[in-house]
C-alpha cells in the first residue's frame, strides 16, 4: 500500500492494532444472483465504518453473514480470531460447530431496521431475558446491567412499561440496550431508522452517536443517513454491485469521491 492509499483508509488510528472482524474473499450468491464478490473488509477495534450504498448492493447480506444469518458462498469471516463457518483442524478449514458459532454470535450486537421486541414482556424484561438465558448471570446482576443500559438511551423511565406503548424511536433505543447489555464487542447497525417516523430519527441516531463518542465500541454502521455517517464515522465504505467499490475517511469519501458511481450515488442525497 502507497503513503496516499494508507492515508485515505480510515481515520482511525490502526497503528499496532489487529481486525476484531475479517472478512476475506467473502462471495455470497443466491441462485444465479452473486449479490456479495469476494469481498475482503476487516474492522479495528473501537473503529467505526459506516456502509453505504444503492439498494440491493449487498450491505445487508454482508451484516447478515455477520451475524451467521446467512452462510458465504465462499471465503471466511473472523472475529477476534475466530472463524465464523470455517475453522482450521489439522491445517484444513472445515465448518464451525454450533456451539462456537453460538460464542462468536455473543461478541456481536445487532440493531435491525425493525425493532423486534418481544411485545408480552417489559422493557425491563427485554433487556434481561438474554444475560439471564444466555449469559447465566443472575437476575439481579442482569438488572443491573439493563438499568445502566436504559439510562445511557435515556430510557429508564420506561422500564415497567411495554413495548407497544413506546413510541419507534424509543423502541429502538430500548433495541440498541438489549444489544448492549450483552456486552458485545462489535456493534452491528443496518439502517436503524429506516422504519422510523421522520421526526423519531434523530433521538436514535443521537443515542448511537453517544455510543459512537465513548470510543470503545467497535461499530458497522449501515446507513442512508449521511450527515450522521459524516459525523460517526472513521471510515466509510461504498457498496455497489456487491463489492467495496471506495472506502476511506469521511472528509474524503464526501467532499473528494474518486469514481463516477460515488458521484452519483451522493448526488441523490444533496
Ligand atoms: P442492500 O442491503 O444493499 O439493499 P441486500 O444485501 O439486502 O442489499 O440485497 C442484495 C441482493 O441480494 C438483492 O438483489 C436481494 O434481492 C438479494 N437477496 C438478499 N437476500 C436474499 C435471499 N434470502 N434470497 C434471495 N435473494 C436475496
């Protein structure tokens, strides 16, 4: 890589540090439509990338592989030294066991666009019932946990309450806790305000912009929200035609794209 390429990578400072998230030649096709072309993208630890990009280039698939919702065609997903799908025996990649895709699930947080709360249960609930179930921690620890969670969202009020009588903003933020309280070690947005009425947006993208200063938290950022990626962001990476086609600082990738189709495609959101 040449001084000017490193330079328009990312503004993150990566100097020393290793990918929490690898992917390498990542292809992923349904049918005959090959939607992801051997993608390779890492993510630094306490980086933040924001993914953008024209509809149907492939940005969710790539989040859900992440999440081992979808399997690659080809290639392999890492994360923190983990293979997703394939893992080495004997020098040979074969696929992951359940119970290690289940440890590797835990290190991720996911936010989707629609909030998926579990409706008969409080506020409270949804925040404990995985640390509980899944973490084995004690209810009382867990409750801990999830009011820490719901004060940093601004939502502690709301904690008796049930989803149905919040608002999609609020259900969000309440969806970005339970997220949290699991203590992943990346975060995984795909566009987590797309549903949401226009006036509820900016508390969600606020909350995630306070996540996004406290500067630890690795974070995937898939968004058509502009501003908010112009301001989180330490890179951003533009999809099309299921490939990276440019990725690099914010500053660069808006005020300086490189090719045509980035032109283009930001020219739809002035
Ligand atoms: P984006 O998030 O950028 O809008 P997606 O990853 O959702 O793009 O979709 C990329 C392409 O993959 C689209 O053409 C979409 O129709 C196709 N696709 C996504 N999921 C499936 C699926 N489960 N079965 C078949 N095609 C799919």
């Amino acid at each position: 890589m040449t001084d000017t390429q490193e330079k328009r990578f990312t503004a993150y400072d990566i100097d020393g540090k290793e990918p929490i998230v690898k992917y390498r030649k990542i292809s992923k096709s349904f049918g005959d439509n090959e939607v992801l072309k051997e993608i390779d993208f890492d993510l630094y630890p306490g980086e933040r990338v924001a993914i953008i990009g024209p509809s149907g280039s492939g940005k969710t698939t790539m989040a859900r592989l992440l999440m081992t919702l979808e399997t690659p065609t080809a290639g392999t997903i890492e994360v923190d030294g983990r293979h997703l799908w394939h893992k080495e025996v004997n020098g040979k990649l074969v696929p992951a066991d359940e119970k290690h895709l289940h440890e590797v699930r835990g290190d991720i947080g996911m936010v989707f666009q629609h909030f998926n709360l579990f409706p008969h249960m409080t506020i409270m609930r949804n925040l404990t019932e995985a640390p509980v179930k899944v973490l084995g921690l004690p209810k009382k620890e867990a409750e801990e946990r999830a009011k820490e969670m719901l004060e940093k969202v601004g939502m502690s009020e709301k904690a008796k309450d049930y989803p149905a009588s919040l608002s999609g903003g609020q259900q969000q933020r309440v969806a970005i806790a339970r997220a949290l309280v699991m203590r992943p070690k990346v975060m995984l947005f795909d566009e987590p305000t797309s549903a949401l009425d226009p006036e509820t947006v900016g508390e969600v993208l606020n909350v995630i912009k306070d996540i996004a200063k406290q500067g630890d938290m690795s974070m995937m950022l898939i968004t058509h929200e502009m501003s908010f990626a112009r301001e989180v962001a330490d890179r951003v990476c533009f999809f099309d035609e299921g490939k990276i086609q440019e990725q690099g600082p914010p500053s660069e990738i808006f005020t300086n794209p490189e090719t045509e189709r980035l032109r283009e495609f930001l020219k739809g959101f002035n």
